[in-house]
C-alpha cells in the first residue's frame, strides 16, 4: 500500500430496508452500541456530544453531523490523544433497499496490519446493522 495518510478504502453494505428506515436507526447515536461495536458497548450522551467510555480504543467522543435529509451520517471520533478522526458515512437508496458506505482513513501512522484490523471492524460493523435492520 502507498500513499500512506492519503489512503481510504470504501466499506458497504445493501440493506433490505429503505434507506429512510436505516438512516432513522443509524443516526441516532443511543443505537450505536447494537451494530457499532468499534464505538465501544455503551454511550452516553454528555452536552452536545456523545461519549464511549470503554471502546476499544479507550475514552472517545463521537460528534455528529446535524440530521439530514441526504443520509450523511458523517462523525468525528476523538480519540484519547486528542487526535480526531473525520469518518464519512452515507446511507444511500439502492432500488427498494439501501446502500451503507463507510469511507475508512488510513491515518498516517497506521500499519498495513491496523488499516486492516479497521477495515475488518468497519465491515463487522456494518454485517451487524444489517443484520439488525433486516430481522426488525
């Protein structure tokens, strides 16, 4: 792999929900703990940010872009150095379904071995919404 910092890799997932229905279920962020697991088990909401004490990678904050009618569920996770990390999220329509696509970020300083221990997570992460919007 090249360009190391400049690197990003397109994760999705088809559901067989409309994309109304997943993006109501994914954008609101007390939901994350069930399909999200790479936030972490539990969040809270403290101020205007949400909080996910025991991640895997420790204390983050996860902020959100404002609700939308475009699907972007665009979030910033600050990490425990102070560091943040922008990630691009869309819920797409796709025919009578909808496509969720992730655009993970290779960070500067990430090995090839963690870029895809990530991409792993990002795609179990998804496995895990659909799994949950196409059951309910």
């Amino acid at each position: 792999m090249n360009n190391i910092g400049e690197e990003s890799l397109h994760l999705s997932t088809y559901v067989d929900r409309t994309a109304n229905d997943v993006y109501d279920y994914a954008s609101d962020a007390a939901n994350l703990p069930a399909w999200a697991h790479g936030l972490g088990e539990s969040i809270e909401k403290i101020a205007d940010h949400w909080v996910a004490a025991f991640s895997p990678m420790g204390r983050v904050v996860i902020t959100f872009a404002p609700r939308n009618e475009l699907g972007v569920l665009d979030h910033d996770v600050t990490l425990p150095s102070g560091e943040t990390v922008y990630n691009p999220v869309r819920v797409i329509v796709s025919g009578a379904g909808s496509e969720v696509v992730f655009t993970l970020r290779r960070r500067p300083e990430m090995s090839d071995a963690e870029f895809e221990r990530d991409a792993g997570m990002v795609a179990a992460d998804l496995a895990r919404l659909k799994d949950l919007m196409e059951s309910g």
